[in-house]
C-alpha cells in the first residue's frame, strides 16, 4: 500500500453556545501505523450524533469531555486496511468509535465486524447501529409500551425518532411524532405510517397532543427537552414512562438549562420519567441488531439516511443537527 | 346526647401564594345527622398536611380541588358518637377525611377503624397513617433501596422524611438528612440516628451532600422540590431512583413553578425519577401499617408530633408547614 495521508478534525476549544468552525481544528498527518493488537482502518461514512455536543463540554458525564487537540470523537464504519490482529483481516468491515477522520488506527476488540453483502454500509450507523440500538432498548426495555397504549416521539423524522415510532407501530401501540415543518410532517406520517404527527414549527405542541393522545400518553420518548417535554408531561396517563434518550433544544444553551417544570405529573400520575445510555445495553447490541435486520428485511422498518459529501464539511454539516436541517440520519461520507 | 353546634372551617377562595386568613370561612352550624350507612363522629386531631395547599388549587390532579364554600379537607381521627351503620359502634375510633370542623358525617365504609389502647390517637394521623404510608411505600417500593446505599431525603425532620430516613437505616442504608436549622438537625442526627445531616439554612446543600455521599446518592427521596431537588440530582450514582414525593417549595409559586434543570442526570446514570401518590397503595396499608406498628414497638422507630390547640388557630396554624417552622408532624387537636 502507499502512504497516503490522514486528515482530520480535532477539538481546539469548548464551544460557547453553538459550535463554530474555529472550534475545530484541520490537520492533515501522515497516516499512523498500527501496532500488535490493532488495525488501520480506512473510514468510509462517519456518524453526527447530537451527543457529539455534550462530549465537546468539560463535564462530567458518561463517558470522558473529549480531550483538547484530540481527534474528534464520531463513530463510523470503514474497511480494514491492515491488521496486527488475528480477529480482523485486511479488506473487513467495521464500525466503532473512528473519530472524524479519514484513517484510524484502533484495538482490534474495540471494533465490530459487518458485513456489507448484509446492509449497506450507513445502514451500521442508522438503523443497525447506535441509533438503531439506541430506539430499541429506550424504547422496549425503558419505555416498556404495550400493545394499545400511546407512544408519543419527539424528534420524530430524526435518526432515532423515525425507529422509535416504527417499532411503537410493529409492537401496537398507537404512535404520535413531533417534527418540524410540513415536509418532515409527511414522511412521518405517510412514509414512516404514524398514526398521527404534529408540526411544532406551525403548531401548537400541547393541543396536538390533547387532540392526538385522548386517552393521554403511556410513553413518551424525549430527544428535545424543552417546552416540547413540559407540553408531554402535562399529558402523562397513569404510571406513565418518560425516557429521557436527549435533550436537543438545551446543548447549546449559554444560560442555565431549563427543567421540566411540569415535572410534578409524575407524583400526581405515579408516573416514572428515567434516562439511559446505549452503551449500557451492549451485551444485549445482537438481540437489538437481529430484531432490526429482520424487521428492515421484511420491509416493516424504513431508515433513511442524510449523507454529505466530504470529510472537510464537518463544522457545518454538524450544526444541520441544531437547526433541524437534517432530514434522516446524519452521515459524511468521507472518501 | 345533646345538640352542640359544629364549627368548620370552608375554603371560600383560592389562595394565590401563601394561603391567608380571608381564603377560609368560619362557621357555626347545627352539627348535621347521620343516615343510613353513615355515622356522626367527633374529631378530635386534624391533620395540616402540605398536600391541602395543592387541593385548594382549581387544577387537574390525584384528587378534585375542594369546591368553594365546601368545608377544607383534612384527614382526621375523632370518635364514633352516633351511629346508623352495623360497622361502628358509639365510642369507637375512627380515622378518614373528616375535614377541618368539630363534627363529621361520613359513610361508615369510607372510615378505618383504630384502637386507641394500641397507640394514641395522634399517631394514626403520623407514622401509624398517612404519613407513614407515604414514608414506608415511597422509600421500599419505589426507591427500593438496598442494604449498604446510600438515601437521602429533604425535610427529613417532617412528618414524612423522618420516617423516610428511619425506614432506611432500619434497611440498613446509610441515611442522610436536609433539615433546616441547628434543631431540627440535631434531632436528625442524634434522635433519628441518621449517618449524616445537612442545614439547608446554614450550609452549601450541593458540598454537604458531596460530602456525605461519596459514592453518589442511590435514592433521593424528596418532599421540597427546587435547587435541593437540582443538588441532589448532580450527585446520583449509576441507576439512582428519585423518589417524587412533594415540592413544598412550590407550592405557593406564584408565577411558573422551576422544573429541575439538572434532569438530564437521569439520562448520565441511567437513572429514573418516579412519582406517586400514597391511595395507589391503599390495599396494602395493613402491611405498612403492621411494618411501622412493629418498629414503633421495638423502640427502632420515632414519630414526633407538632400538636397546636384548638380548630379556631387552622389559617395560621397552615402557615407553619410552608415556612419551615412546624416540628414534626403537624396536628390541631380540635377538643
């Protein structure tokens, strides 16, 4: 192989409010070599998640603050373009934490194989991958609907809120999305086979809820926070459950987060509102994967993936995630 | 017997802020006769819970507000003096939701009978009632702490989280109170036998509990709401449970009650937040009852009483819940 060179993106400063390109620093490096243990891999499509803004934050949280002058963290899939591991062979496929770059060199056991005869390859960032992992265990194990209740998402066109409602639909819970703006609004409904969705760009969230949810909302599945979340709670039916998978509308807040201030539904519905973190279900990621791919084969499930073109454009194909410009799972492509 | 009159206490306007003096009537009326099913009872403890203040309020909740002009609701332990039901007998004890008054008609089947010679009366309105039932399912069933965790609980000299915290070191937890003023904080500390104590009034709630807990909290139970409620929620360990109980810093809020801005801690260590209402329990209040009845017995339980003399005192006696100044469980002894 020739050695062709690395580029990446690093963390140069913590951003203030919304990131911004000087907060990001461009290098373009000799490609690193791999030693016993680990492989090179040539990433090929790498993964925006809104949970990039928290780990740009010096806080405490689930995993490390990403650390100054580091690569940017991302997960991402690639091909293995050589190997110090007997667990991978050059020319396999893999998906884990590759940072927003164009090589890089990882522990063979920090890797996941995949196979691309199986799903194309975004399909191991969207619907088979985190985000795919990430509705199936917020939603089955801490959301726990049953057949017949009301299953509300926000975020609802989103990588993860398109796989919430799907999989709400395919267990039989009547499902209700929250989107921005009437395109979004269309696929929800239309594409994705909601039973209803709401605009909150042209309506109001609260009353489309009231009107959607008459018997009130059995779970509902947070990525915003915010006012959409004080609207749902106020909408809680008893021994409602609330997960709590993000926060959107609060990343980049400059003054202090806003709380739920309807939070008090929770006493007067003996409802419960709980958080969670993907990682924690990895042992479980097989089970998670096999109910997705099987579902996406039998055409239950749609994924539906943003792509853009070109590793240089980080910065500001990051901030379509804020501005909700994003339509489907956002990925760069990057060769 | 003879026909004295009944005095009462009605609710004649809904109190904006702190409840005052012109939000209640005062009344003298013939006292009212029993029919058939019912019985006549004469109260002689009333309990003042924080709980009243959201009753009086024209809002959706586990309850329907009080009508105005209806007499203020209050649960209550009087005697049997007339009866038109085989189930009560003149003379014996009874505890239901008797109101603010002298004199109570109610429906037999809506009223539990007591033994006066097993505890005395006050204590079936404290940790032999509501209270205690409130302590004893909210820490064991929803918080379900473990033996060796650590639970902390706000208003822990009240008349709930000073059960909650003695049910927790009787669970073999370590137990860590927030209390206002070096009173109550030693009556936390030295009577209670709580591990630690932290005076809200004196002390940096967030560094106390840094302190105290140095693992992180694994169960929060809490009765006040507001920046403690915030401080407790930056310190949980891994799969926390916060136990929504009240908010009495609240409840008087005149203008949109703050929510919780640390709520995405929930999210960080795959915690849940959980509300309820102590009714939801009501077939199981023998067990509870017998629980507390036994450590009560065993000298392994404490319940303080707040008694203040006479139903003519109700608008101020009310007050002493909201600004901190009852010790222990609040009663009016109406005879």
């Amino acid at each position: 192989m020739n050695t062709p060179l690395n580029r990446r993106w690093t963390l140069q400063a913590r951003p203030v409010g919304l990131p911004k390109r000087s907060d990001f620093g461009w290098a373009t490096l000799p490609v690193p070599e791999p030693e016993d243990g680990q492989v090179l891999v040539r990433t090929h499509y790498i993964s925006l998640d809104p949970a990039m803004r928290g780990w740009m934050n010096d806080a405490r949280s689930y995993v490390p603050p990403i650390k100054l002058n580091d690569v940017m963290r991302a997960g991402a899939v690639g091909e293995v373009v050589a190997s110090r591991s007997p667990a991978l062979k050059e020319g396999e496929c893999v998906v884990g934490m590759l940072g927003m770059q164009d090589y890089a060199v990882a522990d063979a056991k920090s890797l996941t194989k995949v196979d691309p005869s199986l799903a194309p390859l975004p399909l191991y960032l969207s619907a088979l991958g985190m985000p795919g992992m990430t509705a199936y265990f917020g939603l089955l194990d801490v959301g726990a609907p049953q057949p017949g209740q009301t299953v509300v998402v926000s975020a609802a066109s989103g990588a993860v809120g398109a796989l919430v409602g799907q999989i709400a639909r395919i267990k039989g819970c009547r499902t209700v999305g929250i989107a921005g703006g009437p395109e979004k609004c269309a696929y929800v409904k239309d594409e994705l086979g909601f039973d209803a969705v709401i605009d909150y760009k042209n309506e109001d969230v609260g009353a489309g809820l009231t009107a959607a949810c008459p018997n009130g909302i059995d779970v509902y599945f947070d990525n915003v926070g915010g006012e959409i979340l004080d609207a749902a709670l106020a909408r809680l039916a008893r021994h409602a459950r609330v997960v709590i998978c993000g926060a959107i509308s609060q990343y980049n807040a400059t003054g202090a987060w806003v709380g739920p201030k309807n939070y008090l539904s929770l006493l007067v519905q003996h409802a419960r509102m709980e958080g969670f973190v993907v990682f924690d279900y990895a042992t479980r990621y097989p089970e998670g994967a096999a109910a997705m791919a099987g579902w996406l084969h039998e055409g239950k499930l749609k994924s539906k993936e943003d792509i853009v073109d070109g590793l240089q454009t980080f910065p500001e194909t990051l901030l379509k995630l804020f501005s909700g410009e994003n339509f489907g799972k956002l990925i760069i492509k990057s060769i």
